[in-house]
C-alpha cells in the first residue's frame, strides 16, 4: 500500500505536538513540533532512537550534556537514557526507533 500524507508539513507548532506517522513490529517513526521556548519534558526510549532535524533550532538534553542540532542534523541515541529537548526556535523533527 502507498500513503502519502501533509500531517508534517501542516503540522502546528502549538508547544509540543506528537503526530505517528508509522508503527509496525520492527519500528515507530513520529513527527514532534515544539513551539519556540517549549520544552518536551524528560523521559526515555524504550529502544535506540534516531532525531532526524526538519526545521530549527533545538537543545538535546542527554547524560548531563547538550547538543545543538539544527536543520538537516541526525542524532542518535540509546534506550532507557533520560533525556528532554528545548526548542530555541519553532522546530520539528523526527523520531524514528
């Protein structure tokens, strides 16, 4: 089957909003939008994850560091580990695990 979907690029950036894009047995693949100063509060993965950066400007919390990611970056990250973002600017990415 094919899918072709807008729900990212319409998506609001209404602090924080979480849209599944896909979820089978082997994956989840979410689009997050966080309005600028919003934060999504710590929590963890419950597997890896990969942060793939759409638009803007966020700070990664992770094991008492931070990394700044903009458009176009790929970040990767282990399950179980607290983390929380802040965005500097509207931003949205996605959450693939």
């Amino acid at each position: 089957m094919y899918v072709t979907s807008d729900k990212i690029r319409t998506q609001p950036f209404d602090k924080l909003n979480i849209e599944k894009l896909a979820k089978t047995d082997a994956l989840e693949i979410m689009s997050i939008s966080l309005e600028k100063d919003a934060v999504f509060p710590e929590h963890t993965s419950p597997t890896d994850a990969h942060l793939v950066m759409l638009e803007g400007d966020i700070i990664f919390h992770i094991d008492g560091k931070e990394y700044h990611l903009k458009n176009g970056q790929y970040f990767s990250f282990p399950k179980k580990e607290k983390h929380w973002i802040r965005a500097n600017e509207n931003s949205k990415f996605l959450i693939v695990r």
